[in-house]
C-alpha cells in the first residue's frame, strides 16, 4: 500500500471492518497508527465506562435491600 487509510478506511477500522491490506498497513505505518489511536482510546474508555455504570446500576437494588433490611433490623 503506497498511501495512508482514507478517512472511510479509518472508519471502517475502528468498526472492525478493515480489510487484510489495511490492518498489514496500520501495522506497518506509525502516521496511520496515530490517527487511530485517538479514537480507539476513547472508545475503550466509553465502552469502560459503559460497563462501570451497568454494574452499579445493578448492584443499586442490593444495597438498597441491605439497607432496607438493617433498617427493618434496628426499628424491631
């Protein structure tokens, strides 16, 4: 590959639908590499972020259960 990714390229990239070629040139090319990565870490990031709040969004009804129950506890 004589060129760097086109913008559609990138964006087929960080959808994991690049091609062969693209994946072998990202790996060969630091330019290429450096766009990516911006969007990749914030990506990662988001996805993180996304499964944080899941999980305490559900642990929320079991604390609220823990509380409920100590609070039934102390008032017997």
């Amino acid at each position: 590959m004589n060129t760097h990714l086109s913008e559609k390229a990138m964006l087929r990239w960080q959808a994991g639908e690049a091609s062969e070629l693209d994946r072998r040139h990202v790996g060969e090319c630091a330019q290429c590499r450096a766009q990516i990565q911006p969007l990749a870490d914030a990506l990662s990031w988001f996805g993180a972020a996304a499964r944080q709040w899941g999980a305490e969004k559900a642990a929320a009804p079991r604390r609220l259960q823990a509380v409920a129950g100590a609070v039934h506890r102390w008032y017997r």
